[in-house]
C-alpha cells in the first residue's frame, strides 16, 4: 500500500506525531490481516461473506477516521499531507475490496520492474527513445513468458527460427507463439534450458 511510506515518514520525521502515525500503520496492518482471512475461503461460502463484511467494515472506518481528522483544523500540516493522499488516492486502493484479484498493494509489481530500473542506466543506447520504446517491449515479453514459467531465450530463439524461415519477417500466424496457446508439448520444450526447439506442434 504506497501511502503506507507517508505515514512512516511522519513517524520517522516528527517524533512527536510518531503515536499518530503508528495508529494509522496499525489500521493499514489491520486490513491487511482482513483480506488475508477473506482470501482464505471459497468465494461464495459463507465463511467468505463474513470475513468481507469485516474487510468492509474496516475499510469504512478508515475512511470516516480520515474525514473526521481532516475537518479538525488543528491538525497539523505533515498528517495533513498523509491523509490528503490517502483521500486521493482511496479509490484506487480499495478496488481489492470489490474484486479480490485485484492485490492489495503494489509489492510484487514493483520486484518485476526492479531489474530493469536498476540495470536502465548500464543498457546500451539507453538513452535513445527508440531504445527505450524496445526495452519496454522486451521486458514485458520476458515477464510474459517467465510469468508462464517459459524459458526467454529458447522461446525468442524459437521465434526468430521461424522468422528467418519466413524470409526475415515475421510469421504471419503470431498466435501460435502466444504462451496461452502452446501445446503442451511445446510448452515443455520450451519451459527448460536443456530441452529440445525443433519439436512439432501437433500434439
């Protein structure tokens, strides 16, 4: 939960706000203990109707907690700023309360871009918009394909085989490459450094 960093950094910075900022961080621990105890249960179980009304619950209360701080005028002005960003932000952190696929906060997508955020500065032409452009392509194929537990470079090695059979272009059937529609078969081959390409799709 990115606002989460706003209320840490009112604590670490004003001792004297640190008891207001670690009330807040105890409500944001709290509804992370809720949803993990609603994604316990089958979605249409009764348990899972509980446990949801409780993550609801919860999640109002911030809200009614935050609105109530902020109309106090004595308020001081670095809690101000945090709650000001939790305002403006809620909506987009509390989709998760409507559609449980939806992750609570962004932890994991930000470890799939760390690799590429750290190594940015050292990729060659990486200051050129075209190689940007390719990167953003590259990283996100990768992603894909390790996502589908696909080795990278024998699936791109795949893909060009077949390129250079086309006569340098590219197949004219793409959805064949697609992760989703490999067969099975195809999918093993590809899954692991040692295994065989030139296997046929037939089975």
């Amino acid at each position: 939960m990115l606002v989460r960093r706003d209320f840490v950094r009112v604590g670490k910075g004003y001792r004297e706000l640190k008891e207001w900022a670690l009330a807040w961080l105890r409500r944001i621990r709290q509804l992370y203990r809720l949803n993990r105890a609603r994604m316990k249960h089958e979605p249409d179980s009764e348990a899972f109707g509980q446990a949801e009304n409780a993550l609801r619950d919860h999640v109002e209360s911030m809200r009614l907690a935050r609105e109530e701080e902020l109309a106090d005028a004595s308020l001081r002005a670095p809690c101000r700023g945090a709650l000001k960003s939790l305002q403006q932000h809620w909506t987009g952190l509390t989709l998760f309360v409507e559609d449980p696929r939806i992750p609570l906060d962004n932890n994991y997508s930000e470890r799939l871009v760390r690799n590429p955020a750290l190594g940015r500065k050292n990729y060659y032409g990486s200051g050129a918009e075209w190689s940007g452009r390719l990167a953003t392509r590259m990283f996100s194929l990768t992603a894909t394909l390790k996502l589908w537990g696909l080795n990278p470079r024998r699936w791109l090695l795949w893909y060009l085989e077949r390129c250079a059979a086309s006569g340098g272009k590219a197949p004219m059937d793409i959805e064949q490459f697609l992760p989703w529609n490999l067969s099975v078969r195809r999918r093993a081959s590809l899954s692991h450094p040692s295994a065989a390409i030139g296997i046929p799709d037939s089975s």
